[in-house]
C-alpha cells in the first residue's frame, strides 16, 4: 500500500522493518514555508530516500514562491521541476501560504489562479506529473475555535494560520473557487487536492467538485476526524461513488528522525505512527466502535475492491511513476 502524503524523511533500520510490517511505500511532499525557507535541503533528503530505497519511498517536489521582480523566475521555476522529474519526483505541491500568506506587489493575497503560474503549472502537465495543492484550509478555519472540533489543537497552537476575523484574508469560498480556477483552466493536469480538497467538512462539497473536473482528486490526509463526524453510510456511498479518485495518506510529519535517537528510543518514537495507521484500517476498514480524533463512530467497512483502489491504484494512477 502507498501512503501518498507524508513527511517523513528517515530510513533507520527500525523505520524500514515498520514499513515492511505494512507493506508500506511513502510518498514524501517537499513544500515551501516562505520565501527564505531552505526546502531544497528538504527536497534533496526525500530525493536521496527514493533512490536508495525504490520500492519504499517515492518524492513529490515543489517550486519556489514566486518573484514578481525577477524575469527569470518562471524560466527557473520551470528548469527546476524538469530537473526533478527527471530524478524520479512524481509531482510538485503548492501549499497554503499561496492564497494565505504571500501577497502580490500591490499588496493583494496570491492566489493559485494568478497567472502567473499558468506556464509553470503547463510545464507539469506537459511532463505528465500530476500537481498537488494544499489550497486553503478546512472551513472552521474561518470560524471560532470550537474546543469539540476535530482542527482545534492546530488553530489554537498556530492561532497565525487562524483566519476567523481577520476580513483582509480571502474567504474559503474565494480560496476553493481560485482552486478550482486552476482545474478549469488546464484541463490536461492532473490536480490532487490534499486534505479532501480543503472541503473535509462536507464528503458532497468534495463530490460535487469531482463530478466538475475529471482531471481532480483528492487524498484523505489528516482529515479522518472530519470524515469521522460525519454520518458513516453518506461517506460510506462517497467512498464507493468515487473509488477512483480518492487516495490514501496520512500527512504525518517527523519531528525527529528516529535515525538520530538511540536505537533503544527509536521504537517507542515509531510508536505514534504505526498508531496512526492502525486508527485509518480501524476507521476504513472495521464495522465496528472507533474513535478518531476524540470522536466515536462506526467503521466504514469498505470493500476490499475499494480498499485495493484506495491504498495504492489510485495513487499508482494519479502520481504516474510512483
Ligand atoms: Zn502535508
């Protein structure tokens, strides 16, 4: 099985036998905090992982933000990812900060539709390597921080990504419909959208994308407590609807590689994330009492059909090469 979104950059022999113990291959994302963030070194680390270890790790690139002052930025945004697709990356993935965070010489947010990643993005499609976009954020985002929700811990610890009365900062309706600007204006690239799409309160908002673009799908990553609290037969029938489009991941990121512990801490360190695995078979699989997140429910019991397509077709299919 493919776990087609996490950060996890290590190949201590005790990582490598948790990967054997679930026949695991990772697809690693390289993203861009900001425009001084080193995320080449990053980038560099899941690139030597997949070398070393073909049928374990896979990487996923980026590019760097853009600089509107600079005439050579697309030129070398463009050469960059070549260069990577030829080293093996899969795909590229844009964060959130466009949209949130990086702003235009006139002071607007830059969003994802802005046209000045039109070449890059024809550059990926004409490469045949699919694009990967954390766009926007889930919806209580935009909301007060509600204590029984399942992305409380994240906004009250990162309250700088907390946009509830903070008007200057585009909505998630103007975020979502940039988005999917990017799908309708190239029709020929392959979008992942991470998170459910940024639309992980509602499996129909999600479904309702994918009827609109066919070249759209979206991976499940860290949003199992949304999926949880909502009613297990309507997810159930979205899981079933959209087999092919919906991709597994967990979005689990290493604080420390287990490589840099003691060999004697390094299992308890792995601990928390074969936890994690267990917790998505649980919730996916089983048809009985789980909580995810602090919420009880019942699991969904997919089929194994749909299990296969969802833990590695789909992303076999979606991330060619992978
Ligand atoms: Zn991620």
């Amino acid at each position: 099985m493919i776990d087609a979104h996490i950060h996890y950059g290590d190949d201590s022999p005790e990582f490598l036998a948790l990967l054997a113990e679930f026949d695991l291959k990772l697809l690693n994302i390289s993203f861009v905090h900001g425009p001084d963030d080193p995320w080449r070194n990053q980038a560099e680390r899941y690139r030597s992982l997949a070398r070393a270890h073909p049928t374990r790790f896979a990487w996923c690139t980026s590019i760097d933000l853009p600089r509107f002052d600079d005439p050579t930025y697309t030129a070398s945004a463009i050469r960059g990812l070549e260069e990577d697709f030829a080293a093996g990356a899969v795909a590229c993935k844009v964060w959130k900060n466009i949209g949130m965070e990086e702003r235009r010489p006139d002071g607007s947010y830059l969003t994802i539709d802005d046209p000045i990643f039109d070449p890059i993005f024809d550059a990926v499609a004409a490469a045949g390597r699919t694009l990967l976009l954390h766009i926007a954020e889930p919806l209580a985002c935009w909301q007060p921080l509600d204590p029984s929700g399942p992305h409380y811990s994240y906004y009250s610890q990162n309250p700088q990504w907390h946009m509830y009365n903070r008007p200057e900062v585009p909505s998630h309706a103007a975020l979502i419909a940039a988005r999917d600007r990017v799908m309708e204006k190239h029709p020929a690239l392959r979008v992942v959208g991470a998170h459910l799409g940024s639309l992980e309160h509602d499996v129909d908002e999600v479904a309702a994308r994918l009827d609109r673009y066919p070249n759209f799908a979206v991976d499940i990553s860290a949003r199992l407590g949304n999926l949880a609290r909502q009613p297990a037969d309507k997810v159930r029938a979205f899981f079933d609807r959209y087999q092919d489009r919906i991709l597994f991941g967990t979005d689990v990121v290493m604080r420390t590689a287990p490589a840099a512990l003691p060999p004697e801490e390094r299992a308890a360190a792995l601990a928390p994330l074969a936890e994690t695995y267990r917790t998505h078979f649980a919730y996916l699989e089983g048809t009985t009492e789980v909580t995810v997140r602090g919420y009880t429910t019942t699991g969904l019991g997919l089929s194994p059909s749909v299990l296969d397509k969802l833990y590695t077709a789909n992303a076999q299919a979606w991330y060619p090469g992978i």
